[in-house]
C-alpha cells in the first residue's frame, strides 16, 4: 500500500494545530504508519529540503525547520500521496482552497503549516530520512 510522509512544521507545532491535523487524515481514513514530535538537525533540514539548494528562500527554510519541534508522520492509503497533497492545499496558503489544511490555518508560503512528499520517489526518500524501519508500524486496519 501506498505511502506518504507529511509533516507538521514548526508553525503547526506552536498553534496547536497536530490534533486537527492528525484527525483530518483520520477521519479521511487513512491508516498511521509511524509518528513522532521531533527537532529537526541542521543536516537532516539540508538534506530534506535538497532540491531547493539553489533557491534564494533556501537558507529561511532550514532555519524555518530547525527552529523549533516538528511532527513527523507516515501515512498510509489508496493514493495517499496525492490525496493527502489535495487536503493540504497549494503550498502558498493565499491560493490555498477553503477546507484544506494551508486554506485553513496558513497564511504565509514560508510558515504553511505542514509539508507532504509530492511523488512516489520523494515519499521513499523522505520516510527513510525521518523514520527508521524499526519505528514504522504494520498493522491490520479493517475500516
Ligand atoms: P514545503 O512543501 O515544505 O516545500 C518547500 C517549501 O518551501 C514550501 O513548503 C514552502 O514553505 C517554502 N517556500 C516556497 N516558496 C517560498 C518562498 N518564496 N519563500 C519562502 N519559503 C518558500
């Protein structure tokens, strides 16, 4: 089954927002692999956040991350990978619809609340960045 890897960031952590967060994808009903609260190391944000390197935001986005704790999470699904992208909304929380997460409770593209993993490739490469195989969970989920 399809996997993603989404992440409260550091705006989300402080405004409370990990519980409406956490139920969306609940209540959607997609099955949590894996969560933890975390801080985010230097490396592990440059890592992360690679392919932005030669972007002029670059350096305001790891410093952004590593600011204060994240939650990490790793949900699974039928087309988790885009579904959880269409809850999220535009990454820029003005053009962001009405009832999802960053039209919501976002209003600037550098603090949106929350990141998910935009393809197969880079849903691999985040989870394993995060998430050990040892603290990913399998477990029958019958609704
Ligand atoms: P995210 O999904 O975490 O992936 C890359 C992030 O870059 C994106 O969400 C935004 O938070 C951030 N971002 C994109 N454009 C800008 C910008 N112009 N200034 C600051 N941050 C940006």
């Amino acid at each position: 089954m399809e996997k993603t890897f989404l992440m409260v960031k550091p705006d989300g952590v402080q405004r409370n927002l990990i519980g409406e967060i956490m139920s969306r994808f609940e209540r959607k009903g997609f099955k949590l692999a894996g969560a933890k609260l975390m801080p985010v190391p230097q490396g592990l944000a440059e890592e992360h956040y690679g392919e932005h390197k030669e972007k002029p935001f670059f350096g305001e986005l790891v410093e952004f991350i590593t600011s204060g704790p994240v939650f990490a999470m790793v949900w699974e699904g039928e087309d988790v990978i885009a579904a959880a992208r269409q809850m999220m909304g535009a990454t820029k929380p003005s053009e962001a619809a009405p009832g999802t997460i960053r039209g919501d409770f976002g209003m600037i593209v550098g603090k949106n609340v929350i990141h998910g993993s935009d393809s197969k490739e880079s849903a691999d490469r985040e989870i394993s960045l995060f998430f050990n195989d040892g603290e990913l969970v399998d477990y029958q989920k019958d609704s």
